[in-house]
C-alpha cells in the first residue's frame, strides 16, 4: 500500500494564520501538531510501501521540514510547479508508483481534514483495499450527520449490497438546503470526503480513457536508474504541467467512470473548510466559545465566538458570534455566519498587492 497525501491547497479561508508559504495544512488550527503531521500519523500504522506528498513549490520546502523526523518509511515530497487541480496530481503520483508498481495499491488522501476516529479511517481503507485490488475505484462516503449545503454527496445504489461497498450512481454538487433535507431522509446520499483507494494501473488507465490528453502526457515521462530518484523527474513534470488543464479528479474520472464504488463511514470527519468548523474539532466552552491558543480568556456576556490568540490574553464584552484571529501582523473581524467570505480578504490584497500578508 502506497499512501499519497495531496497537500497543495491554498488555505484561503484561514487567513490570517493560513498564509501562501504555510497555507492551513502545514500549520496548527488546534495549537500541536500541524495537519499534515496529523495526516501522516494517522496511517503509519497501515505500515505502507511508502508516502507520496504531493504539493507545490512555494510550500515544498517546509512540507519537507516537517516531515523528515518520522522514521520506518519514506517519503517524498512532491512539488508541482503550478496548481492544476487533484487530477494532474493524482496522476503523477499513480505514474511514480506504477513505474516501481504497476498493480500498487494507492490511498490518496487529503492533508488538511479532521478526523476524530483514526482507527475507524484505517480499518474503512483496508475495507476499500479489497475491491481496489479487483479494479475498482473506491471513494469513502461520509455518513452526514445533518443538511450540510457546503459539502458535495455521492449518490449509492445501496439495493443489493447489504452493508457496501455500493456502486456509485451518481456526485451531486453543493445543494441547496431542500435537496441536502432529502438527501439525509433518504439514506443513500454521503458526503465527499475526497478520499480514494485504487491500484496505480486502474486510475492511469480511467485516465487516459476519460482524459486522454493528460493521460497522454503522464505516458510521455520516463524513468532512468532509480525510480526513486524524483529529482531527476523535475524538467519532465513542468512539461507536463504546462499543458495540462486544471480538473479535479472528481470531474475528470469518477463522474464518468463505470469502475466506481463507494465504502460509508462514520469517523468524526471534518473537512475543516473554514474557522466556522472550529467546533467540530475543538470542544467549545459551556456558553459555545472555542479559544485557541490564548493566555487566557476572560468572558463576560459572550457567547458563541471563535477565537484565535496568538498566546495574548482575551476578554470578550458583550459580544456573541464572532471570530476574531489575531496574528503578529494582521486581525480578522467576521461575523461567525461570513466565515466562508474571508477568502474574499485574500482576493482584495491580492488585487492590492499586499503580498507582506499573503
């Protein structure tokens, strides 16, 4: 088993903390370990082959930093020259693998969500791993615990299964708040986790079926001596990144493929999509305040914030559903129910060009 970490995000939503050069996978929301420390941790117990990061080359570097004191298997570090979405990059590990592996057996998973229950993740993987090895595509379907409009939904044909894996029917975009009722009351919808189980051999060739020109120059790159030598693979890459179109792989491949399964979960999972999802992993305080790496925290008359200190002493007055996040250089102000428009404060400075806070 190869696990292949796709860590390349931008973190647009935990700005200020999340920055360009250290965007929300390669720092700490909870004040431990950063999330991409989390991400590896939690499958060194499925022992793999070894760990694929895959990220770009502003982060490279301190992806790198990060993850060089674990010990008892290897890991590269991946760096693309551009963001071209998780199609391009899933290739590219599957072509790495498949040079060394043809029939390896990849886990491809995000480096930036939460998940309370490790354990339950690595037994569902192994689960997954059993179809995979037959040619199937496997996603991991999140048992919704509520009308979430912000997530997308995997549609099962849960008629014949008995307990899964079930054919996918069909991926269903961010609904609407009516459609995400229905969808919770039917039963057969989960939530997208973006996590995958396939042989190495399978998603290249789903690839070069359903996107030919990408399949088509991943088959273009060649390996001399040792395979793990990445460094050697630096020129061939940017040639390919340079004329590949930005895809996911959901679009690209499994809204089309015939191969696809999904495998439900239940494992306190949280995309942590924004500073809004705080709560869901970070236990708040009896009036629903989460404070993070503060002092100390004074409250009188307040509920319902979520905060971000910066090791200072808080007091909150009469204040009720805010986030504030202060950092040396910059603080956010928002209301809780805005926390997806602090992308917004990113796309201002940029058009600003306020790169000091970017």
């Amino acid at each position: 088993m190869y696990i292949v970490i796709l860590a390349g995000g931008s973190g647009t939503r935990f700005w200020p903390l999340s920055r360009a050069a250290r965007p929300k996978q390669l720092i700490s929301i909870t004040g431990d370990r950063t999330m991409l420390q989390r991400t590896v941790e939690r499958v060194l117990p499925l022992k793999p082959k070894r760990i694929l990061i895959v990220t770009n080359v502003l982060q490279a570097a301190e992806t790198e930093r990060q993850v060089t004191h674990y010990r008892g298997v290897a890991i590269d570090v991946i760096a693309e020259p551009c963001a071209r979405n998780t199609a391009p990059a899933i290739g590219l590990a599957a072509t790495i693998i498949a040079a060394h592996d043809p029939a390896g057996l990849m886990v491809v998973l995000p480096a930036d969500h939460f998940i309370r229950n490790e354990e339950a993740l690595r037994e569902t993987l192994e689960s997954a791993a059993h179809a995979a090895r037959n040619g199937y595509l496997m996603t991991l379907g999140i048992m919704p615990s509520r009308p979430e409009t912000g997530y997308g939904y995997i549609e099962a044909d849960m008629d014949l299964r008995g307990s899964g894996p079930f054919p996918v029917r069909r991926f269903v975009e961010k609904p609407p708040l009516e459609q995400a009722i229905r969808y919770l009351d039917e039963g057969n919808f989960f939530w997208n986790s973006g996590m995958f189980v396939w042989r190495a051999d399978t998603i290249l060739s789903e690839i070069a079926a359903h996107m030919p020109a990408l399949g088509q120059a991943l088959a273009g790159i060649t390996f001399n001596g040792d395979v793990w030598e990445l460094s050697d693979l630096d020129n061939q890459i940017e040639a390919v990144y340079s004329g590949v179109e930005n895809t996911s792989i959901d679009y690209g491949v499994m809204e089309r493929s015939e191969r696809v399964q999904v495998v439900p979960v239940e494992m306190g999972w949280s995309d942590v999509g924004s500073w809004s999802a705080l709560p869901e992993v970070v236990e708040p305080d009896a009036a629903g305040t989460v404070c993070i790496n503060a002092a100390g925290m004074v409250s009188i008359d307040s509920s319902d914030c979520l905060i971000y200190a910066d090791k200072q002493m808080v007091a909150a007055v009469g204040v009720n559903n805010l986030i504030v996040v202060s950092t040396p250089d910059a603080l956010l102000v928002c209301e809780r129910d805005r926390a997806q428009e602090v992308k917004k404060v990113v796309e201002e400075l940029n058009l600003r060009g306020s790169s000091t806070f970017l």
